[in-house]
C-alpha cells in the first residue's frame, strides 16, 4: 500500500503527537517543501538549516521568526535580538553578550547550586518530585534574575507570565490570549524597573544598564551621541532574555534525566563525573530539541536545491528536524552520549546561536550534579507525566521521579 501523501503543516496534530516521522520523510522526499496554507517554506535538512542560519545576506529575521509573526500574522515584530540582522544585531548584541560569556556566568555556580538544594530540600523526605515544575523552572527563573540582576523575590511571577507565553488552548492554533497578556506583563515590569532606575538615579553596570546607557542608531547600530534607545524598546529586549532564559532549560534537564533513565549503562557512567553529565545534556539537545523552527523571511529571489523562493517568502528552519538528519548524524535517531556531534544547532548557530548557551550549560550541569548525587537510583514515572505541545516548543511540561528519601 503506497504512503499518504506527504503534508506537512506546524500545527498538523502529527506534529504535535510525534514529528519525526513526518520529518523523516520530508528530508527524504522534500527537502525545500512548500506550505501552501501560507505560502512560506519548509527547510528540513541538516545542511540547508545550518547555512540558513549564517546566511542573513540571504534571509531576514527583521520581519519575525515565530509563526505567530509570520504565518498566523497576530504577532507585532518588537525589538529583539532575534529579530535583528547585521549590523544592528551585532551592535546590540555585543553591548551585552559579556555578560553571558563562560567566564562571567562562571561566579553564579554557587546561586545556582543554592536553588537546586533548597528545591530538593523541600522533598528530600518525600521520595517524590517533579523534575520541570519542583526544580527546573525555579531553576532558570531564578538563574534570569541572577543574571539580569532582578531581584530575587520576583521569580515566581516572571516564571507564570512565561508559562501563559507558551500556553495553547485545545483546538486553536498558536500563541493565545493569556500568552499576549504574558507579553504585556513582561514589558510592563520592565518598563517598571527602567523608571524605577531612571528616578533613582541607579546606575549600573549590568545587562540594563548597558541598554539604558547605549548610543546606537537605530538603523545601523552604528554608534551615535545622544541616541539612548527608548524604555519602550529596552523593556522589548529584556523582556527577550526572560523568555529565552526561562522556557527551555527545565525541558532539556527533564529529557537528559529522562533519557539516562532509559539507557542504564550510560546512567552508571555518568554518575560522579561532570563531562560526561554535560555529554548526555548536549546529546539531550540535539536527539529532543524542543524548539520545532525559527523562521525568516527571504530577502531576495532564490534557489534552495531546484526550488525556487520568491522574496517575501517565509522560510523555517525545522531544527528538530535537521538535529535528526542522517546525512550529518549516523544511526541519528539513537541517542548516544559518546557521539559529541562536531555541529549541532541544539543552541541556534550563525548570527543568531544562543547567547545564554553558557548560562544553560552551567545550570545543566549543577542540577544533574545534585541531582544524581543524591539520587542516583530515580525513577522516573512517565505514565504521569505530561507534554507541552505547541508549533513552537516541545517537551516535558511536567515528569515526576520516585527516589529514595535521604
């Protein structure tokens, strides 16, 4: 009996229920795949989305990268650096990008750490939690406000306003209501900690303060006296670093714990040595990559293998797709934390990779650490867990583990 016929939408239920099939085919039978529901492009392969994402002579990320910008069209474009080109993205990009290096997020270690024991203090006598919602949302919550020196006590709040971001309703399509009013608040308690400083006098060396105190044109980055961004777009660009911060980590700290449970010699292998808990993170990455696409816009007429792409075109760039490409990752749909893939695009690549990657890589690993440490034997209880499904991100929104009380 010959296949159905392929089709591919990001808000078919197949997408939602279990992707890689459908990605499957679509590296194998079309690469460059047309979605006429709205008129965009399809990039599945490893390679096309890894020169897509260094190619932003070829395609903007100015007009948005989200469906809710492009395909659904019920999202404004705000000032991000995800939705910036060169040079203005490299301008705005390097006032800050100090503040996310190895060596700077290196002195957090400590306040990372004190969040993950304080969060397992609080069950350490029960024998049960709940990876994503006791621990690894508190986790990078917490770890936004240390970075981006909020304070403390606002953590549980930003931590609901990003969770309405990604919620979706049964039976409508994309972001909703209570995620635009997520949004809102976002800008709102920025714009309130902006004048806030701004009356006070507060000057400081940090992510916002380097924003408030920046003199760029706005066209070009290029710098310039006297042009201060606005509070409306400063409160934009950190209202970005909270989400980014905020959303991924708890369901890749719940799929690499997930997965060392399935794969028991690995587990043993891990315990005690912190390389080797990083491997099965980043290898976590690529097999379970939560983000389905970022998208751009084609700025010209082009030719991707024989199709050709007018400008004006949306394009996604299907990363959970091109993280299970057999042309770049043998025996790809395995998950093996002895591949330590040369090129992955679990953290973005090009213009746009990730600037927290380090922040992300430093909460992995000291919660695999005090987690495995003091339970190595966990369980995990997957018939009660549960999954966010979204056209944007996927993943664990809740999975519990059994361990012994200690």
């Amino acid at each position: 009996m010959p296949p159905a016929p392929l089709h591919y939408s990001p808000f078919d239920d197949a997408i939602f229920e279990d992707p890689y099939p459908i990605y499957k085919r679509l590296r194998s039978e079309s690469p460059v795949h047309y979605v006429s529901e709205f008129d965009c492009w399809a990039l599945s392969t490893f390679e096309d989305v890894w020169d897509a994402c260094q190619s932003p002579d070829l395609y903007t990320a100015e007009q948005g990268t989200t469906a809710g910008h492009l395909l659904q069209k019920v999202l404004e474009v705000f000032p991000a650096l995800d939705m910036m080109d060169p040079p203005r993205h490299t301008a705005h990009r390097a006032l800050v990008s100090q503040r996310f290096g190895p060596g700077f997020v290196r002195q957090f270690e400590d306040d990372f750490r004190k969040i993950v024991r304080d969060r397992l203090d609080t069950v350490r006598d029960v024998g049960r939690f709940d990876v994503i919602q006791d621990l690894g949302s508190h986790l990078s919550a917490g770890a936004v406000c240390r970075i981006l020196d909020f304070p403390a006590s606002d953590t549980e709040m930003l931590r609901g306003w990003v969770d309405a971001v990604f919620h979706r309703e049964p039976g409508e399509l994309g972001i909703t209501q209570a995620g635009l009013d997520g949004f809102a608040n976002l800008d709102a308690y920025c714009l309130d900690l902006i004048k806030a400083r701004r009356a006070n006098g507060d000057v400081r060396d940090d992510v916002l303060g380097r924003y408030l105190a920046a003199e760029l044109d706005d066209a070009t980055g290029a710098p310039q006296s006297g042009a201060f961004m606005s509070d409306d777009k400063v409160a934009s660009l950190m209202k970005e670093l909270i989400v980014a911060g905020t959303e991924t980590l708890p369901k890749m700290l719940g799929a690499t714990l997930h997965r060392l449970w399935e794969n028991p010699l690995p587990r043993r292998e891990v315990l005690g040595d912190s390389a080797r808990m990083l491997d099965a993170f980043m290898e976590t990455i690529r097999f379970d990559m939560p983000t389905q696409f970022m998208a751009r816009v084609a700025r010209c007429d082009t030719d991707i293998r024989g199709q050709k792409i007018r400008a004006g075109q949306p394009i996604l760039l299907l990363y959970t797709s091109a993280s299970r490409d057999e042309a770049e990752f043998p025996d790809a749909d395995r998950w093996n934390i002895d591949r330590k893939a040369p090129r992955t695009v679990g953290f973005g690549h090009g213009t746009h990779a990730c600037l927290g990657r380090h922040v992300a890589r430093l909460e992995a690993r000291v919660a695999l650490e005090e987690i495995l440490g003091a339970m190595p034997e966990y369980e995990v209880d997957l018939g009660a867990s549960t999954r966010l499904y979204t056209e944007y991100v996927q993943g664990f929104a809740s999975l519990p583990i059994d361990f012994e009380p200690y």
